[in-house]
C-alpha cells in the first residue's frame, strides 16, 4: 500500500466523489465534490481494547497531509496507551480553560491585592459617602492633601507612618483645623473599608489611623473640640462693626480703594445662623421654595441636613419675627433666583453658593488666628470681624448655631426641646419609632424666645447679662 501524495490529490476530479483512498499505517480518506471544490475527509483506523475505532485525522486541502499524518501518529501514541484520543482531546481543552481561568483569578487576585488607596477613596466616594455638597469637598481636600501623598500606595502597604507623613505635610503648611479634617476623613473611609471585602482583606493590621496619637501632633494650645460661644456683647459689637463698615465705606472718597464692607446676604446668613441654630451648610442649600413666609416656616429636608451615621431627617423651622425678617431682607435681594443663596458654577449654571463660603468670609477677616503671610488670591485679608479684641479666640459660623442653643438655655428652654430645634437624631431606636409627637408649640415658642432676646441686644436697650448654662 503505497503512500498518498499531494499530486496525486490534486488529480482528483468531479469523477471521483466518493472514493476511498488509503495509506499503510491506517490513514483512509474519502473524497467529497461539493460547494467548496474538492476535499478529502481523513480518519484514522485504530482498536482500542479489542475494538475497532475510526479518528477524525481533519480535510484536506485545508489541513496538509504532513499535518494529517503527525494528528495519526499522535492518536496512535494515545491508543496504544489503552487511551481514547477523543476523550484525551477533550480533557487536554479542559485542562486549558483550567489554565487559562487560573490565570485570570490569579491576575483578579493579583489586581486585589495591589488596590490603591485611590481605588478605596473612589469606592467610598461612589457608595460608602454622601455629603450635602455632593462631596465637592471631600474630592478637593483628598486631591489636595492626601491623594498626592498615599493614592498610589497598596492599601495592603497602608502603615501608620505613611499616615503621619500626609499629616505633617499639612501641618507644616500651619493648617492645623485642615490636617485634623484630613485625619477625620481619611481615618472615616479606612474604618468604611475596614467592614468590607476586599478592602478588609487588604487591611489585616486594621486601620493605620487607629495607630496614629492626633494629639501629639497639634500644637498644645490648639481645641479639637470647639466650645466657643459668643457673648451678648460680642453679639452686639458684631452688629455694630457691620453698621460701622456701611459708614465708613459711604463716607469714603474713593470708594474703589475703600475696604469693602461685608456682603448683605453674608450677614443675613450669620444672623439666621444664630436666630435658628441651624448649620450653614443647609442654610445655604435652601430654595425659596422650601420658605413659607405666610406660615412663618422654613422646611429643611432630610437630603439637605448632616445627619449622624447616614440616618437622617426632615426640620421644620417655626421662624421668629427676627428670623423672618432675615428671610425678607434676603428674598429682597435673592428672590428672583430659585436658590436663596443663588451663585454661577463654571458652566453659567445657577446653582447655590460654595458651602464653605461664608466660612471663609469670617475666616479671613480674623486673619490674626491664621497662619498667613499674605491674602489668597481674591480674598479678604484683615481683622475686621475679631471680637472682644480677640480675648475670646477665633469665631466661625457653627459657633453661631451653638451660641443660639445656649441662649435657649439661658432662657428655660428644656434641653429636650433644644435638641429638637437644632435636629438632633433621638437616641435609641425605640424612642424614635414610638415618640411621634412632634413638639411644634415647644420649638415655635422656643424660637420666639431666642429672637426677641436677639432683637433686645441688637437694640441695645436691654441689659447685657451674660447666659450661662444651666443644669436641666
């Protein structure tokens, strides 16, 4: 039995469809005329334990026969093993999908474990975080000091070292209320990660901010917590310095070189801040809509408020006289915008004013309390706001809010219903489910209380007694 040569099936024609040709060593082919010309299909005749079997050796022309015969000797290497190359055939592609899915997980795994701190920050970012700026601020602090510092960093490498470095990096820009923000929430979305795979398997030794003493790195004179309240004196002086900057600016000669006196609607927003005890942040998020001046109320919802561990809810604000005519002075100015505190963002778009803005405004004319060589770019840079010639330190806008609650103190209100005008989350899930009643009468005449007393300082009629707190 001679050997099948190429020429030999090149020669083949229509005629011979069908035809069976063979080779020693067990190759048969059969010839098929079709749509695609002339082909020979190839098998291979074999015994496998005593049986007669036939392999599919491939066609020719599209497989050569240097090819067909090294798939026979293969399948005879097989067979004579006592092994069916059908079978082996099919767990050799098994075995590769095994292999190449290995490599993947391993590449998965290898991924994993080689996340970033940056790849943590955007995860928390898009589910584990939702500030009422929309994260705005989070996004330009991490990109500003933290980011550039540790994003690149494996957060499995995370040490308490790496922590501090980022830390004193800030502090030695002299920011320290900004470094003790940066450990907050840094040390916030470590904790997020720390409950949840695959950060959690990332972070055997636990969270590298738990290791790291904030204490020792402030200055010792320096408050974590802020307990600064401001003073009927200090209320009355503030008003009174807005009253001067108004004289002093319309009495100046050139009004263009003249410093600028505080903006209206920033004093309002003080002023409100005080009147309500409520947090700049969701003063500044108000619409107009969200202000009733017939019924004297102004609704705050629950997507716009702080909250405490992701609960929130809803605030109803009964306004006083003084708060209400705050409103109208500000609608007076702003009410032909949705927003009460409307601003442009880069596209043109109206939206409301940078929740930080107003702290910024007081924050730069208090510059004696900052470390600064030089006025940012675009910003105040004076004394002007300092009270009590700075006896009592710095003062900021939330200052306001816990002003107002000690007012409220001073003035009998129970400590129940304080926590209620300033929102605070009941304790306890059973007394937030099961107490409804909504102490609307308590809260208006609360108000009442807090801005005619406010009404009475800014008047400077009545006597300046200090409010000191009581036990309740």
């Amino acid at each position: 039995m001679s050997k099948i040569t190429v020429k030999e099936l090149e020669a083949l024609s229509a005629d011979d469809d069908g035809k069976i040709l063979r080779e020693e060593g067990g190759i048969v082919g059969r010839v098929r005329v079709g749509a695609r010309g002339i082909t020979v299909w190839f098998r291979y005749d074999a015994k496998l334990n005593g049986k007669k079997r036939d392999y599919s050796l491939g066609t020719w022309p599209k497989k050569p026969l240097a090819d067909i015969r090294a798939e026979r000797d293969r399948i005879r290497v097989v067979v004579a093993d006592g092994i069916d190359p059908n079978a082996a055939k099919k767990a050799e592609r098994i075995q590769k999908q095994q292999a190449i899915e290995e490599t993947i997980r391993q590449a998965e795994q290898e991924r994993i474990e080689n996340q970033t701190v940056k790849d943590l920050f955007d995860t928390w970012l898009a589910d584990g975080v939702a500030r009422m700026d929309g994260n705005a601020e989070l996004k330009r602090l991490f990109g500003k000091d933290v980011l550039p510092v540790i994003g690149k960093k494996p957060l499995r490498e995370l040490t308490d070292k790496d922590v501090l470095t980022m830390l004193r990096r800030v502090l030695k820009r002299g920011v320290t209320r900004q470094a003790v923000i940066v450990y907050k929430d840094v040390s916030q979305m470590l904790a997020w990660g720390e409950k949840r795979q695959p950060w959690r398997g990332l972070m055997a030794d636990g969270n590298p901010c738990d290791l790291v003493d904030m204490d020792k790195l402030l200055p010792a004179d320096y408050e974590t917590e802020r307990d600064r309240v401001l003073s009927p004196a200090e209320i009355r002086e503030l008003h009174n310095i807005f009253a001067r900057m108004d004289e002093a600016y319309a009495n100046a000669d050139d009004r263009r070189s003249a410093p600028r006196p505080v903006d209206q609607k920033t004093r309002i927003a003080l002023w409100l801040c005080l009147s309500t005890m409520c947090r700049i942040g969701e003063l500044l998020l108000t619409r107009w809509e969200h202000v009733d001046f017939d019924s004297g109320v102004w609704f705050i919802p629950a997507a716009n408020t702080k909250g405490h561990r992701g609960k929130k809810q809803d605030q109803h604000v009964f306004l006083s006289d003084f708060a209400r005519r705050q409103f109208q002075a500000l609608h007076d100015l702003t009410g032909n915008s949705p927003w009460c505190f409307p601003a442009k963002n880069r596209t043109g778009e109206e939206t409301h004013v940078c929740l930080k803005s107003i702290s910024k405004q007081v924050g730069d004319r208090q510059v004696r309390f900052k470390n600064r060589s030089k006025p940012l770019k675009g910003r105040a840079f004076d004394n002007s706001l300092v009270l009590a010639d700075g006896a009592n330190g710095e003062w900021t806008p939330h200052d306001l809010r816990r002003t107002g609650a000690s007012m409220m103190q001073g003035l009998g209100v129970s400590l129940d219903v304080i926590d209620r005008c300033q929102n605070h989350l009941l304790a306890g899930r059973v007394r937030r489910v099961y107490l409804r009643y909504d102490y609307e009468a308590e809260k208006t005449e609360a108000w009442r209380k807090l801005g005619e007393r406010l009404d009475a300082i800014l008047a400077g009629g009545a006597e300046i007694i200090e409010i000191r707190a009581t036990a309740q």
